[in-house]
C-alpha cells in the first residue's frame, strides 16, 4: 500500500497562485490528485495549471473570491462537475499588509482598526472561515475529507513589526483545533502547518535587500534558525501530503506540523 498515493483523490487549493500554495498544488497533483486551482488572478491561475500540467498532473483553474460565499459556491460546483468531489482542501490564501506593518515612525496604537480588520478578514475570514463553511458539508455528507489550514511561526510566538497577521494566524491556530473537534465525528480532519520562513511575495522586501543581501531582520532570523537558512517552497510539500492522504495520517487531527528549520525549537 502505497501511503502517500492520492489518486482518485480531488484536491481544492486556494491561494495556489502564490509561492507557498503553488509549491503545495503541484506536489499534491504530483502524488496524484487532480487539483483544483482557486483565486482571483487567472492569469497566474492558468500559470500554476500550466506548470502542474507540464509535470503530468491533472489541474484546472477555477475563478474564485475566498472573501465571498457566493464565489466560493460557485466555484465550488463547478469543480464538482470538472473534476469531482473535493476530498482535500488546502486554505493557503492569506498575507502581511503593509498598512499593519509597523515600521519607522508607525507604532502600535498608529494602526487603523479598518485595517486590522482587513488583515483578519483575509489571514481568518477568507483564509479559513469561508472555505471551510463552503466545502466542509459536502465532505461530512460523505464522511471524509481532509482540510489543511497554513499557520505561521508568528501564530506561536508574535514577531516584531507584524502584529495583526501574528494574531491573524493565532486565530488560524486556534479554530483549526476547534473543527478538528467538531468534525472528527463525521470523517474529516482538520489540521494545520506552520511555515517558517520561506522568502515569496509578502516578505521579501522585508528579508531582501535591492542587491538581493539579505536585510538585518533576515539575519536576525537566520541566527535564531538552528538549521541556519530559510525554507524552500517545495519542502511544504512531504508535510501537505502527508496530511492530505488518509491512509497516511487518517488518526491526525487537531495537529500543526511545523516545518520551520528548527525555528521555534530556539531558545538562547
């Protein structure tokens, strides 16, 4: 029996058209799902099907807002009738704004609580809330499905400058567990995982110099790393399947797998 083989298996990745997500869409099509690409962006949609495809994955783009119920209802049949019941869906949608970021003269009682509220709407509301509501009923009708929520090593321990999305993913934490104990019931797990960090669009201004050094705060990471360097995308990729395969982890639920070089494993 081949643990980490998802064929027959329909995959929902929301947030694929990122660094993280995309890494995760094409392992997981790779270990044989068919893989539903979700997002607003079909430009960098059809990208991500594109290269799954290339790779000799089966993948389609579905346009969809996680921020809006309807959208995601839609796209929800629509995979239903392209590719089949979703089994596995994968909530990677999420990221730092600027406008909550604290830098220079920007301090904590600075921020604007329209904004804060934007950076858990899309790290909680759209990240995890909405999708879920929307997929889960179908897997608990059929009593199975796997959902995977990302995290973040600032959901365990608050980093500096990035105070809403730290609590923002807190939050993704916390209401991981609570439907894993809801839905353990009805066959489907709920779990998590926590990346360190892995350099992509959100934080690479933050991590990189223009000349491509990295910047103070990237050293101070990589001298708190044990492994002493940063992740990249695809080694998400063992952790997602992992989780996604029942044969492989169908007694897990409720956990968060932290793949974050030995981040939050460092003390002094």
């Amino acid at each position: 029996m081949d643990l980490f083989d998802l064929s027959g298996e329909v995959a929902v990745v929301i947030g694929a058209t990122g660094v993280l997500g995309g890494a995760i869409a094409e392992g997981l099509a790779q270990a044989g799902a068919s893989v539903a690409v979700l997002g607003r962006n079909a430009e960098r949609g059809e990208a991500r099907v594109a290269a799954i495809k290339k790779q000799g994955g089966k993948s389609q783009f579905f346009s969809a807002d996680a921020l809006n119920r309807e959208s995601l209802s839609g796209a929800h049949h629509q995979v239903e009738n392209e590719l089949g019941a979703p089994s596995v869906l994968v909530n990677a949608a999420g990221g730092n704004d600027p406008k909550v970021t604290l830098t220079g003269d920007r301090k904590f009682e600075h921020i604007v609580v329209e904004d804060w509220r934007a950076s858990f709407d899309l790290n909680l509301v759209g990240g995890v809330l909405l999708p879920s509501q929307e997929f889960a009923p179908a897997m608990l009708r059929r009593g199975n499905g796997s959902i995977i929520n990302i995290a973040s090593v600032s959901a365990h321990l608050p980093l500096s400058r990035v105070v809403a999305y730290s609590a923002a993913k807190a939050a993704v934490l916390n209401l991981t567990q609570f439907l894993a104990r809801e839905w353990a019931s009805g066959g489907v797990r709920v779990n998590s995982i926590t990346p360190g960090f892995f350099p992509a669009e959100q934080n690479r201004r933050m991590l990189f110099n223009p000349d491509g050094s990295p910047t103070p705060r990237a050293k101070s990471i990589l001298e708190h790393t044990p492994m002493a360097r940063m992740g990249e995308a695809r080694e998400l990729v063992g952790a997602a399947i992992f989780l996604a395969s029942a044969k492989a982890s169908g007694y897990v639920t409720g956990a968060d797998i932290r793949v974050d070089g030995g981040f939050l494993a460092q003390t002094i």
